[in-house]
C-alpha cells in the first residue's frame, strides 16, 4: 500500500552513506577498528567500562541470560508488556520466564510485584507456585537455586522504576539485565539507562532513536560479564584461543564493521537526533491532548529524560481501535497495536497454558494501545495529516 505518511524510518545523511562507502574500500568487514571504536564511544556515552557490539538486540539479550547463569528450569522475572524477544532470550537457555503485571501508567514492570514474586519464589511453598505459568502450578516446586534474575524492560524509551526492583534483587542475589533496547539516551533519576543493572543490551533497528541497520550493544562495568560476551559472540572463541579453536559454546552474534561504521555516523548525531523526535512528539501531543477518547503518552516523574522510540496513544475502551485502524488505512495513514501481550502469543498460550485474564493491566494496555507514524524525519504537515485523520477516524465511530 502507497501511505502517505511512513510508520517510521531512519535518518540519514551524506555523512552515514560516506562511512559505509569507505568500509567497503578497505579489507575488514568483520570484526576491526570501527566495531572497537564504536563499542568504546557508545559505552562511553551511556557511562558503562565497556561495550561490546552484537548482531541484534535479541542476540545481546540472549548472552545476558547466558552471563547470568540461567539453565533449565531456572527463573526469571520480567514482563508481559514487551516485544517477544525479551522472553524469548530465557527460553533458548531452557529457563521460564515469570511475567508479572505492569503500571498502568508507563506499562513498563510494576517493581511492587516484582519484589513480591521474588519473595514468594524465594521461600517456595504454594505462594511460589502462583506466579508460575500455569502449566508448572501443579506438583511438588523446590525453588533452591533456580530463580537467577530479573529482566525489567523501559518500554517505549522510558525506564522502568529500577531503584525497588534493584534493592530487591540485591538482598537475593539476582542478576539485572535491563532491556534498553528502545532507550537510548534515556535517563532514569538522573542516571542513565543501562547503568543500573549488570549489564544492559540497545539494539540499532531501522525504526529506533539511531541505527545500525541490524545490530546491538551490550555495555557493562562487569569485566568477568564482558570477557564471556566477546567470547561468546565470536563463536566461543577467547582471546588467547588460537586461530579455529574454542573454549566453550558460542554463537555468531557478531556486529560487522559496515554496521559499526554506520552507528558511529548515527552516534556522532545522536542528540539532535533525540531532538528531533521531541520536537515530534510536542507536535502531536499538543494536537491530542484534548481530542476525546484518546490518552497520550505519560512521563513518570523519575523519568528525567525521555527517549522517545515510538509515539503510542490509549484510545478510551469503548473506541473500537480496529475500526480506527482501518479508518486510518483508507486515508493512507499506517498504524500498529503495541504491543501484543507476549503470554497471549500463541506459542506462549500453548507451551505455558496462559490465557485472558491472567494479567489484566498488560491486557488492557494491548487492548487500547495504537502506535502512530513517528521518526525524527517527519515534519509538523505529516503530524498535522496523521492527526486530523485519527480525528476523522474517531467521528466516524460516534456518526
């Protein structure tokens, strides 16, 4: 279909085009200068020891879990209310994820309930097994040694409520991974994002604040964390192995250097570039924040800087989103739910036995929620369009 506004894009200069065009002049297109260069600009500018650059934010995420010492049968908390990799990432080392709902306001993970899901799987007993998927509910659960972390998630570019969720998982002894990958330059009470935990995955899609084309980050003050990730990206190989020999199972999670080259461009503009997308986001808040049955965005108060990744409505109960959503379509404006509860997703329902209801809050936020165009390139006429369609897609419901 022709939109007349993208659902989002990235932005590029002469600049990016020009750092490409010069990796594909010289003879390293794997692992060489501009992945070490990147990797020590970015985690500098995020305040971590080190970076190292992954194929994906998935990828990096997986290694995370890995660092942790998930295995089978281990735990880890995290949240419904996120895109599938974030999950999925515990599940290629055999461990089971434990959703718990989230804040109704900022949909990222409610810390009450984390701390209280850690407590009640740390003493065992029936009041572990009811933050269990369902289809582990049954039969004898000894917990010892098996809850090994907690992967909180900053949905949309806000960070999550860290400083409750990291007392707790201190006082048991869990690793933190924090999913930043929609929050670059995002800061939570003054700190940056992927400074809170033990270490932290941004990930470089085409939609995101800057990108990469494909690619990832994990940044750490870990160095023991750090060794394992460069090892375990470059196929198990360590850094005193020999050509083709290695020390343990890896997987070819590397980031090549046109991609490097491409972030380091992006890097260079990386605050206009957030600039930019809130200027696009004081456009359509100040065109909806009065237009009935729809709910902007809400910034948290401990979140002291926002990075904006997508501009995602609530539409009141009552509107029928799919309706809009095609009233939208046929004005040639794209839009997305976002996102779908992961413990809805089919393969989820049948391994795990999820169903609605289990939780309510993330279910409602996938009920309501609709991401709108949004990128640093649009222009206040795009915003103008895609809003006066939403606004004529809404009367159409009440005509």
């Amino acid at each position: 279909m022709n939109w007349l506004v993208p659902m989002s894009g990235p932005d590029i200069t002469p600049a990016e085009i020009e750092a490409v065009t010069s990796v594909l002049q010289t003879p390293h297109l794997s692992i060489g200068p501009r992945i070490a260069e990147f990797e020590g600009r970015f985690s500098a500018y995020i305040g971590c020891r080190s970076g190292v650059g992954v194929n994906s934010g998935t990828g990096g995420l997986h290694l995370c879990v890995i660092a942790a010492g998930v295995g089978e049968g281990d735990l880890v908390v995290t949240t419904p209310f996120s895109f599938v990799a974030s999950a999925n990432c515990i599940l290629y080392e055999r461990g089971i994820p434990v959703f718990v709902d989230v804040d109704r306001k900022t949909g990222n993970i409610d810390p009450a309930l984390v701390a209280e899901a850690i407590d009640d799987l740390s003493r065992g007993g029936e009041r572990a097994k009811r933050w269990l998927p369902p289809v582990l509910r049954t039969g004898a659960y000894r917990p010892e040694g098996r809850l090994k972390a907690v992967l909180p998630v900053h949905a949309f570019g806000q960070p999550a409520d860290m400083d409750p969720i990291l007392d707790v998982a201190r006082r048991h002894g869990l690793a933190v991974i924090e999913d930043a990958c929609e929050a670059i330059g995002s800061e939570y009470k003054g700190r940056k994002a992927g400074t809170l935990g033990d270490a932290a995955v941004f990930a470089f899609y085409p939609n995101k604040q800057m990108t990469t084309g494909e690619g990832g980050i994990i940044v750490t003050n870990r160095e023991d964390w750090d060794v394992l990730f460069r090892s375990l990206r470059n196929q198990g190989r360590d850094v005193f192995d020999a050509w083709l020999n290695h020390s343990r199972l890896g997987y070819n999670y590397r980031m090549d250097e046109m991609s490097a080259a491409l972030g380091l461009a992006q890097l260079g503009r990386i605050e206009e570039l957030l600039a930019k997308r809130e200027r696009v986001v004081r456009w359509y808040t100040e065109r909806l924040a009065r237009v009935d049955g729809v709910q902007t965005p809400y910034v948290a108060p401990s979140t002291t800087r926002m990075s904006w990744f997508v501009y995602v409505i609530r539409l009141a109960p009552h509107i029928d989103r799919q309706a809009v959503m095609a009233a939208l379509a046929e004005q040639g404006i794209p839009s997305r739910p976002y996102f779908t509860p992961i413990h809805l997703q089919p393969f989820y329902v049948e391994r795990f036995g999820y169903h609605r209801g289990d939780f309510p809050v993330t279910e409602s936020l996938g009920d309501t929620c609709l991401a709108v165009p949004f990128s640093s390139i649009m222009t206040e006429d795009q915003v103008e369009l895609v809003c006066d369609s939403l606004v004529c897609a809404l009367r159409e419901q009440v005509a």
